[in-house]
C-alpha cells in the first residue's frame, strides 16, 4: 500500500475539508513515539525543520495556522544539557511547568511551553508566539505493536533525547472593540426589553361603581346642556318675547304679555 504523503515543500498540504488536530497523546504516541524509533508513521504529514534556525513567522506554512514539525535539539554547551533555543532575532524561553502526557496509565511524554522573545536575553521583548514542545518520557520503550524493533530500546536513550515534536501558533488577543460590542446591548435587545415591561391593568368595576355613586345630573341641567344655543319664541298679542332655556331654571316657560 502506497503510503500518504501530504507534506510539499515543508508545507502540510490537506484535501479540502481536512484538518490536523491531533490531541497530545497521539502527538507522542503515534507521531513522535513511532519517529524517534524510526516506526512507519500514520502520514507523512509532520515535516522536519530545525526550529531553532528560524524565527517563527519564517517557518513553513500558514502563519493564521497552527503548525508541527519534527525538530532535533541542539546543546547548548558541550558538556552541559541546556538546549540552544536562541534565533536570528531572538529566542525561546521556557514558562510554567512541564506537563506529563499519559497514555494506558502511563506517562509517555512530556509537553514544555515555550515564548519567543526578540532581543538577547534577559532584556528581549515578549512576542504572541507560543511553542508546545513534546518529547518521549525517559523511561519510553518502542510499541509493542513493532516486536520487531524491541533490539533498539537498548541504544534508545540519545534517540529519545534528540528528536522533539513542536506545535507552533501564534496566540490571539482580543480587542477593545470587541469586548464593546459584547458587553453592550443591541438596539434589538434594547427594544425587546422595552416590550417586555410589566402591563399595567385597570379595574374597570371599581371605574363602574364609582361612577354608580356619582349624583345623576339633573333634567333641567341636561336640558340646558343639550339645548344650549336654541332659542324658544312665544307670541302672545303683539308682543313677542324671547326666552332661551339655558338662561336659568325659571327661563323654562314662556310669559305672556297684558
């Protein structure tokens, strides 16, 4: 069977649709692991670069992308088991604590976080790159699923130490104006809320009863207000004499002349 090869160039080239997001044990188990002690790998999908021979943006690949490659670490010093993490513009520094990777209830690897700074140490500036460094655990022994390789885990103690799997991405920070837009509230939210206030309601029988106990108006008073404006006109001889109804109560009826 012909095996996969998705790696040009130094550069991890997928078919539309897929992705390599690979948890970290089967990082150090199906990818270092089976690396270090020269095992058939799932893919050739990991390329290898030395890492410390470049900054970071000048790696292979998708700088918006998270990014792996194989790696062999450099001393430091020739008698010394400091790495040399330092690039041409500046370096790589170790913070928080080591993590142990286990696998079947063992520890199978451990993963190392690393900054990059520009400048020389220790006045370089922090950057937003960050480096997972893997690398086997000591006591690390070949797959039993590869019988057939059990004569290297005598001379795998400086295999294990020279190869190391890097994860490299660049960490993003969140903007002021973004932590604005989700800390205030829309004019839709705005509105809604506007429609969710508490009703309000009217008792309409206490509205009724009182306008029960109120005192009718009287006939006379409601005839002045519905004939305001009418004028009544009685004759008698040759006199003629007005009288409007809304003058006053007496003002009902007509007077005749002598």
């Amino acid at each position: 069977m012909e095996k996969l090869n998705f790696v040009k160039n130094g550069v991890i080239k997928l078919p539309p649709g897929f992705r390599f997001h690979p948890t970290d044990e089967e990082l150090v188990v199906h990818y270092l692991k089976r690396k270090v002690f020269s095992c058939p790998l799932p893919a050739s999908i990991i390329p290898e670069v030395d890492v410390c021979k470049n900054d970071p943006w000048d790696l292979p690949g998708d700088l918006e992308q998270e990014r792996y490659f194989f790696s062999t670490k450099e001393a430091k010093y020739p008698n010394g088991n400091r790495c040399n993490r330092a690039t041409g513009s500046g370096y790589w520094k170790a913070t928080g604590i080591d993590r142990k990777i286990v696998a079947s209830n063992h520890v199978v690897g451990i993963k190392k976080t690393l900054v990059f700074y520009r400048g020389k140490p220790p006045h370089g500036s922090r950057t937003d790159w960050i480096m997972h460094e893997y690398r086997l655990a000591g006591s690390a022994t070949v797959p039993c699923i590869f019988p057939q390789k059990k004569n290297l885990t005598q001379n795998s103690a400086t295999q294990v130490e020279d190869w190391v799997l890097c994860r490299i991405f660049l960490k993003r920070r969140s903007t002021k104006n973004d932590d604005e837009v989700f800390s205030q509230p829309s004019k839709e939210n705005k509105v809604s809320n506007i429609g969710t206030a508490r009703p309000s309601f009217i008792d309409f029988m206490m509205v009724r009863d009182k306008n029960d106990s109120a005192p009718a108006p009287s006939s006379s008073s409601s005839s002045c207000s519905g004939s305001s404006g009418i004028t009544e006109v009685c004759s008698g001889g040759s006199d003629h004499e007005e009288s409007s109804s809304c003058n006053s109560f007496s003002s009902s009826y007509c007077r005749r002349g002598p």
